[in-house]
C-alpha cells in the first residue's frame, strides 16, 4: 500500500479523479434544483449542500446500494476511497440522480 500512496503518479490521479466527481456533481444538480443547492469541499471529501433536511435523503441513498453520511442537517457527504474509478464516480453519480428523480421530502420520514 505504501508504495502505491509513494508512487509520484499517485496524488495528481487522485486529483483528476475528484475533479471528475466534482465536475459531475455539478452537472447533475441542475436535473435536481429542487433537493440540491451545490457542491462543497475539496478534493475527494465532497458535500452535497441539499435544500432539504439530508438525513431521510441519506437513509434513501442507503436503500438505494450507496453508503454517504449526513453532514449536519442539509448536506450530503460523499466521501470516496482515494483508489475510486472512473466507473464508480459514474455510478455513483447515478445511484444519486436516480435516488433523487425517486425521492419525495413530503414523505421522508
């Protein structure tokens, strides 16, 4: 492990990894104005500022396959391992659109 953390290609890939996730956090949230506000942090310790309470939203992402954890009472953290693919970001991404397009605040308990 430690030779991969070592590996002088291994902080810039992280960096692109979580512009990647940044850049389709960003996109995705114009699809979903009514729960989400924006994007906050920095490299892979995001946040999804929600303009609902975050908590039942997260208790949906779990029912829906993915692990975040509510950050205080209206943010979504999103906190990936630094090794994550291109293809897990996609499909996170979607795990959250999808969750989202599904969610109803009324009924959130």
């Amino acid at each position: 492990v430690l030779d991969v953390v070592l590996d002088p290609a291994f902080l810039p890939a992280v960096r692109q990894r979580a512009d990647r996730l940044r850049q389709a956090l960003e996109q995705m949230i114009p699809n979903h104005d009514n729960l989400f506000e924006e994007v906050r942090g920095s490299g892979l310790l995001l946040g999804l500022k929600m303009k609902v309470e975050s908590r039942p939203f997260v208790a949906h992402l779990r029912e829906a396959g993915l692990l975040t954890v509510a950050g205080g009472d209206n943010v979504v953290r999103i906190v990936p391992p630094l090794i994550i693919e291109d293809s897990h970001i996609a499909e996170a991404v979607e795990t959250i659109s999808k969750a989202a397009r599904s969610y109803d605040p009324d009924k959130a308990a």
